[in-house]
C-alpha cells in the first residue's frame, strides 16, 4: 500500500525538484512498505539514513534553487526543512527503545508533513518561482 502518492499539484514547476521530490516519496513508500510487511532482515536505522540524506541533499537543493531566485519566503522554507530533519533525526534516535512505536509514527509523520509541506510552502514556492529550468 502507497503512504504518499504523487500528484500533479505537489510539482513546484523546476525539474530537477520535482524529480527529487518523487525520489523522496518513492524512498519512503519503500520504507512504508518494508514496515507494513515486516520484511525479514530489514535495517531499520540504515533505511532511516538513507532517507535523511536523501532528503538533506534535496533540501541543500532546493534552498540553493529559491537564494539564486531571491524568494522571498526563504528563511521560513527552510526552518520548514530543518523541523522535519530534527524530527527525523529523532525517530532514528527513538528507534532503538520502540521499534513498533517508530514503525508507525515515522509513516505518520513523514507522510503528515510531505502532504501539509507541498500543499503549502512547495506550492507557494511554485507559484511565485515556478517553470524555472536550470537546464
């Protein structure tokens, strides 16, 4: 079962985002899964890893995107991001005393934030910035 599905109105108008923005849903989605069949031999912690740096290196991205097009909501884009890397960061911390808890909460939370992030700041980002191609 799909946590996040993408849709058309979650693209920000610049590829190479939204490309990313698809990776992080599918890492996720991934990770949903593995956790709702309970996949044998899964490695909870180093998924979670993958999925901060994933996310990290978008962010980087991404904030990179909206200083070179001086947007003007940038200080609280980015506070937006590091919320949801602190959270992260303590579900990985969290893991290791209630793997069921996190299990649960993680999906919940990532899938919260994902849905509530594009619908508000990714999707003003869009419409103030949006179809700006670096290729």
């Amino acid at each position: 079962m799909v946590l996040i599905q993408w849709k058309d109105s979650y693209s920000v108008g610049v590829a190479d985002v939204d490309y990313e923005h698809r990776e992080m849903i599918d890492l996720i989605n991934d990770l949903h899964e593995r956790l709702t069949n309970k996949t044998d031999g899964l490695d909870v912690t180093a998924f979670l890893g993958k999925i901060f740096q994933a996310i990290s290196m978008h962010f980087a991205l991404e904030e990179r995107f909206m200083q070179e097009h001086g947007y003007d909501q940038f200080r609280q884009h980015k506070n937006a991001h590091e919320q949801l890397l602190d959270e992260i960061r303590d579900i990985m911390d969290d893991y290791e005393a209630a793997p069921a808890y996190v299990s649960t909460e993680l999906s919940r939370r990532l899938d919260l934030w994902f849905t509530d992030h594009f619908k508000t700041h990714d999707a003003r980002l869009h419409h103030r910035l949006g179809n700006h191609d670096r290729h």
